[in-house]
C-alpha cells in the first residue's frame, strides 16, 4: 500500500513513498514529490504530533504549485512508521534527537529528489523537531516557516515536568502521561481544539477511520520528558544564536494547545525572525478556513520569494 484514499484528497502529481530504517531499527515512511514545472528549490514539511503524510496533501499540492519539491515524513510512532513501544497508539519518543536524525538521513538520502535551496515548513511538534535539527547542525535550511510551533506546551507546569522526568528515570516513561486519551475515537468538529474548518476537519477524521493504523492517542511520561527537554534546551545562551537564516514564526490566535508565548521569548533569539499571529485561527493553521490559510501563505511566499525567487 503507497497512500490512503479517500475522495477530495488527491495524491499529489508524482508523488512516491520511501522508507527509512533509523535508531533501533524504527523505519520511518516519506513521501517526496516533485515541482510542477522547473523546480525553484524543496520544502522540508514537518507534521505535527498525530498527523500524517495523508493530511498534508492539499498542503503538497500548493507547495508543489509554487514550483517546490516536496518531502514529507511520518515521524518514527505516528502515521504508518514504525513504533517504539508494543502498544501502537501511545505517542511516544525516547528523545527528540531520534526524529532529528531521521529527518537528516531522510534529506541526505533523498537528496537528488530535493533541488536546492531548501527551505522548513513545520507545524507545532515539527517546528520542534526541526529547531531542534538546526540548533544542532543534523539540517541545514536556507529559510524555516514555523506553524503554531510547539516550543512549550499550553499548561504545562514545572511540577509535571519534574513528575515526568522522575517517573521516566525510575523506568515508567513508556506509560501513558496522567489524564491523556488512550485510545483513538472519531473526534467532534464542535469539540475540536484544532480548526475552525468542518471540511478539512472531516478530512482528517476521514482519512484515520479509512486506515485506523494512522490513528494514535495520547503522549507518554516519556514523550513529556523528552518535549520538556527539548524546549528547555532552546533557551541555553547562545543555542540559536548561530540560525541567521530568514525565520517565520506564525501563531494562532485561538490557540490551546501549544505556549503562544514561547513564539515569542525564542523569536527574539532568532536573528532573523518575523513574527505574526493570525487572529481567529485555531491551531492547525494549515488546516483552517481559507481566509486563515490565505494570511499564512502570503507570509509563506514572501519568505519563499527571499529565499529562492521565481524565474523571471
């Protein structure tokens, strides 16, 4: 099986899935597609915690318009990549590093599929994964857009993340995080923390009722050590200060899951960072109405039209 069907979600032109074997033997599946008409350069497109390749092809489609190669990951336990604990639908990582490490074999084996200049597109536990990858020379981009990126999670307290690293050391972090869902059910669209959009929404809850195998439920104690250390590790003096590339960071303004806050302290420890928020947007800004996603794009081009200009 190459992709999930389902109507009003076409597969973008030329698209193909290839797989990739990371720490622990946990393979990790890819999608990359090619530009319609001569490439200007790649994206780099990051999904969120929970999401998938499938989710993201109105979004490749777009991309693969303005004249990019794209490539997209299901990070390694979520999608249909490979999991690290017996129970399929815990969302768990041992650290962040694993993911980084994926995403840089990913882009340095699929490099003659991805024409430079390269440039990120990551939502929310993306924009952390690829920060990551940067603060640490695994990637290196030419440009970066952050979606509502998760550089501190909403609520969450210096008491849990003592609770989580305690409980991870002891050897408890492959258990589900207190009060979090433990299994997969069709999510309400007037309950639903993500979009304002009811027909991206049924999209997405579509595709996971198609192939159940996509679905997971909540993060592990370990996953809220792992998102803790990560996040904290940005605010180290100086562990940005080298990222000089051209840095969109767009928040949501209805946001509830991730820290809007934290978009702003690490903005000002990028050195070339834009900032805006988008009012009326729920998180998943890519997945919003289309007066939301117009707003983003704009911004998204013009750092595009920076970084690698169209042919005149």
């Amino acid at each position: 099986m190459a992709f999930v069907r389902v109507p009003g979600n076409d597969i973008p032109e030329g698209a193909e899935e290839h797989w990739l074997e990371g720490r622990g033997g946990v393979k990790s599946r890819l999608l990359t597609a090619p530009a319609s008409g001569a490439p200007r350069g790649s994206i780099i497109l990051c999904p969120g915690r929970t999401e998938f390749i499938e989710k993201y092809f109105e979004v490749i489609r777009e991309l693969q318009q303005r004249g990019f190669a794209v490539l997209c990951i299901d990070w390694r336990g979520q999608g249909l990549s490979g999991r690290e604990t017996s129970n399929a639908l815990k969302g768990h990582f041992e650290n962040f590093d694993d993911p980084a490490n994926d995403l840089a074999a990913a882009i340095k084996g699929l490099a003659t599929k991805l024409p430079r200049p390269h440039i990120g597109l990551c939502h929310s536990m993306g924009g952390a994964i690829m920060l990551r990858a940067l603060q640490t020379r695994r990637v290196e981009l030419d440009g970066v857009a952050f979606s509502a990126p998760m550089w501190g999670i909403a609520n969450l307290g210096d008491f849990a993340k003592r609770y989580a690293r305690f409980m991870t050391a002891i050897g408890a972090g492959q258990n589900f995080a207190p009060g979090v869902e433990k299994r997969w059910r069709r999510e309400s669209f007037k309950r639903n923390p993500v979009t304002n959009d009811k027909e991206r929404h049924s999209r997405g809850q579509g595709l996971l009722a198609e192939e159940p195998r996509l679905a997971i439920a909540g993060p592990t104690i370990g996953w809220v050590k792992a998102a803790s250390d990560t996040t904290e590790s940005f605010l180290q003096p100086g562990a940005l200060a080298h990222l000089r590339l051209p840095v969109l960071i767009v928040s949501a303004g209805q946001e509830l899951l991730v820290d809007n806050k934290s978009h702003e302290v690490i903005g000002e420890l990028l050195p070339n960072a834009r900032r805006m928020t988008i009012a009326g947007a729920k998180h998943e800004i890519l997945m919003e109405r289309d007066e939301v996603r117009a707003q983003f794009w704009a911004a998204f081009d013009e750092l595009a039209d920076r970084v690698a200009p169209r042919a005149s």
